[in-house]
C-alpha cells in the first residue's frame, strides 16, 4: 500500500495500491498460486484486522466453486479430444447358425451338418484425418471452457470489487452520519439548558428534538444499507466481510483503453467466449467434410461345424452407401460454416458495443474526477462557511438553532453526494480495472486531466 492521500477529515480517507491483480490461471498452478496469494492477506488481515480490496479478491477466487468447476470441465473436454483420436472397439458376435427347429435333430447345435457355431470380430477403420477432426473439435470445446472461465473470473473479481466499495462507502456515510448524530445531540443539549436559564427559546428545543429525530431516522437507513451491503459481500468472501475495511486503492488512475489494438481487445472475456464457440462451428464444419469419406469394417468369422464336418472361414468388408451427398453431408458442412460466421459478426459487433462503453465508461470518470475538484475548491468550502456563519449568528443571539440545523444539513447532504459520486467512480474504476485478463500490461495509464487534483 502507498502512502495515504488527505482528504477532508469529514469526507473521505483512502491510499493507493497497484490496480491489477495476477494473471488467470486454471488448474493446480492456479490453486497452488492462489494458497501462495491467500495465506498471507489473510494472516495480515487477521494481525491488523482489515481487510484490502486485494485481500477480498484473493479470498473471493480461493472460495469460488465456479472456478474449479471450469477446470473440470476443461480437464473433461481434453480428455475426450484424446479418446477421440483412437480407432473405435472392435465388435465380437458369437452365433449359432442354421440350428435345426423340428424333425429329431431339432434344437441340436452338433447333428446337423448345416449347423454352425461361429464367432467373429469386426473392426471399423476410421480414417485418421476423421479422427483427428473430432479431436480438434474437443480441443476447441477445451479453449471454450477456458474462455468460460475467464468469464467467471472477471464476474468474480467485478463484483466482488463492487460489493467491497459498495460497504466502504456504505461506511464512510454512517461515519458522516454519526458525526451529525453527536454534533445535534450536543445543540440539543445546549438548547435545552440555554432554555431552563431563559436565554433560549423553546422553539429551538423543538427544533433540536426534530432534528435529532431525523438524524437518527437516517442512521437506521444506513444500517440497514450496511447490513445489505456486507451480506453481498460475503457471498463471495465468506465471514471475512465481517472484517473492517482497509483504505480502498488509487481510483484516480486507470488503464487508458482508447487505444486498444484488436488483438489486445479480443482478450475481452466475452468477446473470447464468442470467438471459441465460432471455433467449435468450425471444427464441427471439417468434421462434416470429413463424413464424406466412408469408414470400411472389416471382419473375420470363423465357424464350427462339428467333427466329421469341416469348419470354415468368412472375411468380409462393408461400407456405408452414401446416397445423395449433396443432401445431407454438404447440407451439414454448409450449415456449420454459417454458424461459424454468425458468430464471428457476433463478436464483431459485440467488439463495438464494449468500445462504446468502454469509452463512456471513461468520459464519466474524467467528467466525475473534474465535478470532485470544483467541489473541494468552492462547494464544500462555501457550505463549510455557511455553517460556521449560521453558528455564529446563533451563538451571537443573531439567528435561530433552526437556520443551524438547516446548514448543517445542507453539508451533510454535499457531504454524502460527494460520496456518492466517489461511488459511481469506484465502480466505473472496478468495470475497467477487471475487464481485461491481467496479462495485458502494455496498455497506458489514464489520470484525472486537472493539475494538482485532490480527491
């Protein structure tokens, strides 16, 4: 963690960190990884008790049963591409031919001369090319498991980022809300006493006793909205979400995705998944083609006839008539390959809608980051003045508690849609930060456009 950055003591706190996690990785380099990046967050959660944002991320991935499900499935689809690549099994019968039914030698498998008891063994010969299309079709279903993995893993880290903001946020207006709470318990008890003196009024009791009322109305909302908010988070951390909450990184900096080329943006999990299932489309296309080959069987029967009789041999071969290719096998390769292309113009315009809003996603932030300096320069100052003048008055016998309370509300409100855009921020910053695999790491940063910003 960097050093923490000043903030308004009744606004805000927090400290950088780096903005992206290590690299996807699926099967035991990924669970032996993730014990490495566990252990410790969590031994020095639990020696200073908080917990990071990457603390939570690492936690998140090392619970996660979708995870090692797409290892599975991908140890699965491999495992078929090279099964695939074998010849079928071999086929044996074992018959009784010409078994006599009436007359004296009915039901007998000895007397009659016609009488044959055979076994033979059959034997498909697919042909290697066929072979190796199946087992590169299974390898394309592995590279959409992988794919659907990636899927699940920017799910994962996404939103257990926005569960993590939504609770420090969440945090940071019951800590507002609770300096309120005390600074009106206290005008409520100075107003009550300069009223038993006869130096108040008892409008101004009443105007306490109200607004204390509305303060603590508002406490329990976000309570409740605490409450919420941890509960989401523990779906993905588990009882670490009961943990308090470390200073969240740097959100004044992200990756700068304006200049993606197509082959870094293809990296995109969902743009991936789309062009392995075009993938599995072409494979299913040239194990189509390759259907138009017939397959021979071959078998080796041999018969036996009894003693007095001589035993016998049979060979034979047999193969598939194709009738009317045309209809079936060509129908079937040409259907495949419009599939392939449906969804190659899929990811293609997929590819344009996220670089939409990618880019909107961007202009937000900046335009968010310059609202947070105009409002540190002149609307907070100027309600921090406010207050402070309506006090006075007060204090003075100028004004009423009533004009107090208002202002005190008005920058508890600024207060809290500051923090609420912080929020929108955050979670802006968490779309970004997690939308790519983290092994693109030639992209340029992006910083707030202000000199000498201040969040």
């Amino acid at each position: 963690m960097s050093a923490s950055r000043k903030y308004p003591a009744s606004c805000s706190n927090r400290a950088g960190t780096p903005l992206f996690t290590g690299p996807q990785l699926f099967g035991p380099c990924r669970v032996l990884l993730l014990c490495l990046a566990v252990l410790v967050p969590v031994a020095e959660t639990t020696a200073q008790a908080s917990l990071s944002l990457e603390h939570a991320l690492a936690l998140a991935e090392a619970r996660s049963l979708a995870l090692p499900a797409q290892d599975d499935a991908i140890h699965g689809a491999l495992e078929l591409s090279m099964a695939a690549r074998e010849l079928p099994d071999p086929v044996m019968t074992f018959s009784a031919n010409n078994v006599p039914v009436n007359g004296s030698m009915r039901y007998s498998l000895t007397e009659d001369f016609m009488t044959m008891r055979s076994i033979e063994v059959m034997q498909t010969f697919t042909r290697h090319d066929k072979r190796m299309a199946r087992s590169a079709r299974y390898a394309r279903e592995a590279d959409y498991e992988r794919a659907m993995g990636l899927v699940e893993l920017t799910k994962l880290r996404t939103q257990t980022a926005q569960a993590w903001f939504n609770l420090y946020f969440a945090q940071r207006a019951l800590d507002l809300l609770d300096q309120q709470h005390a600074t009106t318990r206290r005008l409520q008890a100075a107003a009550e006493s300069a009223f038993g003196a006869a130096t108040g009024s008892q409008g101004d009791v009443f105007a306490a006793r109200g607004e204390v009322a509305l303060v603590d109305d508002r406490l329990q909302e976000a309570n409740a909205t605490i409450d919420n908010t941890r509960t989401a988070l523990e779906r993905w951390i588990g009882s670490y979400a009961d943990a308090s909450l470390a200073a969240p990184p740097d959100l004044h900096t992200m990756r700068d995705f304006h200049d993606l080329d197509h082959h870094v943006f293809s990296r995109h999990a969902e743009i991936n998944l789309l062009e392995a299932q075009a993938n599995i489309a072409r494979a299913e296309a040239e194990i189509a083609k390759s259907e138009k080959h017939v397959d021979p069987t071959w078998s080796l029967m041999y018969s036996d006839r009894g003693g007095q009789f001589s035993d016998m041999v049979s060979i034979g071969v047999s193969v598939p008539l194709q009738w009317r290719r045309g209809q079936r096998q060509q129908r079937v390769v040409a259907s495949e390959l419009d599939r392939a292309r449906q969804l190659s113009l899929m990811r293609q315009e997929r590819e344009r809608e996220h670089g939409a809003m990618i880019h909107q996603w961007i202009t937000s932030w900046q335009t968010n980051q310059r609202r947070l300096v105009a409002w540190e320069s002149s609307l907070l100052p100027l309600a921090i003045q406010q207050r402070d003048a309506t006090a006075s008055d007060w204090q003075s016998g100028r004004g009423t508690l009533a004009e107090v309370f208002k202002t005190r509300r008005q920058y508890l409100d600024l207060c809290l849609e500051r923090l609420r855009i912080e929020q929108e921020n955050a979670s802006i910053w968490a779309d970004l930060a997690y939308l790519m695999p983290a092994d693109v790491t030639d992209t340029p940063a992006i910083t707030a456009t202000n000199e000498g910003m201040q969040p």
